[in-house]
C-alpha cells in the first residue's frame, strides 16, 4: 500500500496500519489492480487529505463518503477536483453557500487545496473507489480507518470546527466531544437535498467566529482564481 503521509498521523496511525484488516485492505486493492479496474485516486493520494493538513493543524473537519468515480475527478480531498475538471454538482452547491453567507463569488475551478493547507481536513470516509462504480470499495476496511482518524482529532484538546453534511456524515462523526468542539449539522450539498437545509446553513461563518472565539486564525475560504497548490 502506498504511504504518504505526514509525520504527525504516521507515528499514531502506526498501530491502524499494522492491524490484520489493513492487510486485507491491501490485498484487495492489490487483486482489483492485477484484475485491470481503474482505482481512483493514484496510489499516491490515497492519504493526499492527511499528508497536506497535519493532524497538529486541523480546525475544521469536512467529511465526505467515496472519491469521485469519473476519470480525472479524485485527488484524495472530498468534495474536491484537480483544475481543469468541472466542479461537480455538489461543490457548485458549496459554492452557493460561501456567496450567500460570505460574499464570496464561486472560482471557475474546484481544487480546494487551499482549504487543505490552512487546516480543513477534507476526509472522505472510503479512501479509493473503482472507475464508474459508487461505492464499489465500502466495507473494505477504510472506514475503520477512518474513524480512527477522526477519534485522533476528537481527542485533541484544541477546539476544532466538525462539518457534518448528510446522514452519512453525522453518524460517522457521532462520537465528537461536543463539550470542545464545536458540531455543524446540515444536509448534503447534493442537489437532491441541498435545498433541505444545507443552503442558508452559514456553517463557514460560523466556524470562523467560533475558531475567532478560541483565539485562532479563521479560514480565507477564498479560493485563488487559479487551481495551484499553495
């Protein structure tokens, strides 16, 4: 399996990655690549969300389910495409949302490292999928994984801002200390719930006055007009 993967999450990680699922995991992502399926991301960016926001930096959580499954689509941060793809109908959502609550006009990509380097962990719960199969890779073992991560930043003891679009999401994140952190509900930004609630939610304004509130700098959701990495 290929690793890449900043410091800070390796070393308490260490343990996830040598328990037997983990192995299993490998050898399943091993047999589908022999077999020829198209597996999204690259190996290279499976843990692309954690290598680029170091578990010491986090203040804010996005979860997101699968990877994009269309070719060229995932990079390893939810909800995120690299440049030159269409943002896709969930981020044109989001999008929406920064303009109505803070102003801010939507860019014409939807490479959201920007967000990733300032502290947003863009955490999808499945870390790969198989080209034109939604889903194809739950219950293999990354969501075990994954919740591990997500306990690793509950435990943290500075307060950090939890993202919680959909069911999916909330339940996911059920477990987070909500005596420190602060736990943002809505729907998800999809266009068949959107319209439920996530539009007019404000979560970006409110986790910049809660991370003001607690002496932290707040996020610049402004992204640059162009897609490149910071």
């Amino acid at each position: 399996m290929s690793i890449k993967l900043d410091s800070s999450w390796l070393e308490p990680l260490q343990t996830e990655f040598d328990q037997p699922y983990m192995a299993e995991l490998k050898r399943f992502l091993l047999t589908e690549k022999e077999a020829g399926k198209h597996i999204f991301p690259a190996g290279s960016n499976w843990f692309r969300a954690l290598d680029l926001t170091p578990l010491d930096k986090v203040k804010v959580v996005i979860l997101g389910q699968d990877p994009y499954h269309g070719p060229g689509q995932a990079h390893g941060l939810c909800f995120s495409v690299p440049g030159g793809v269409r943002p896709p109908p969930s981020l044109v959502n989001i999008y929406k949302e920064l303009l109505s609550d803070l102003g801010i006009p939507a860019p014409a990509h939807g490479f959201l490292e920007h967000w990733a380097r300032q502290g947003v962990l863009l955490l999808n719960s499945v870390l790969t999928v198989e080209m034109g199969q939604a889903a194809s890779h739950r219950d293999r073992g990354w969501e075990r994984f994954t919740d591990a991560v997500i306990r690793l930043v509950n435990a943290r003891q500075e307060p950090v801002v939890f993202m919680l679009w959909g069911s999916y999401a909330q339940k996911k994140a059920a477990f987070v200390d909500t005596s420190r952190h602060l736990v943002l509900k809505a729907p998800h930004p999809s266009p068949l719930s959107a319209h439920n609630g996530f539009l007019g939610c404000r979560h970006f304004s409110k986790a910049n006055a809660f991370l003001e509130g607690h002496g932290l700098a707040p996020i610049d959701w402004a992204l640059p007009e162009c897609a490149v990495s910071d």
